[in-house]
C-alpha cells in the first residue's frame, strides 16, 4: 500500500490512517510517516487488523511519545504531541 491509500477522512473530519491487514513492522513506519505530516496536537484514527496490533500500537505510542486515546482492536486513536512537530512548521 502506498501512503495515499492508507489515508482517508472519518465522516467527523479525524483523519484515518486505514493499515487494513499490513503486518505491524511496515504498518508502524508507514504510521510514523504519516504522523509526521499532521499538524501537533491533530488526532488520527487508525485501523489495524494485524492481531499483533494491540500490543504494538500503545507500545509505539509510549516509543514516539504520542498519546493513545482510544484503543478498541481494530481501531486505535492517537493524539499527536506537539512536540514532534511536522513538515509544514
């Protein structure tokens, strides 16, 4: 999957990074790219289907120290702390 078609947008305007059924070690980076391209403090809804998922997403999360707000397997939401920055800034 290429990063365009991981990204869509949840009816309330969250951006959802949609990681269908990759393996967590490709979905992880592929999350981190796109995290980093989201304005500080954004949320982003993420789906992960890989089983591995509910033990490497909070994990990565306490790694890129962002905050995990909601995980409910396969839907996951992450608040982007500001001090990580993004492209545009």
């Amino acid at each position: 999957m290429t990063m365009e078609e991981h990204f869509e947008k949840t009816d309330d305007s969250i951006p959802l990074f949609d990681g269908g059924d990759t393996g967590c070690g490709e979905l992880l980076l592929d999350l981190l790219l796109f995290m980093k391209k989201q304005p500080g403090e954004s949320i982003v809804e993420v789906r992960a289907l890989d089983p591995g998922a509910p033990l490497e997403i909070p994990a990565w999360c306490r790694l890129t120290k962002h905050e995990l707000i909601e995980s409910e397997h396969p839907i996951y939401k992450i608040k982007k702390t500001s001090s990580q920055g993004n492209q545009n800034e």
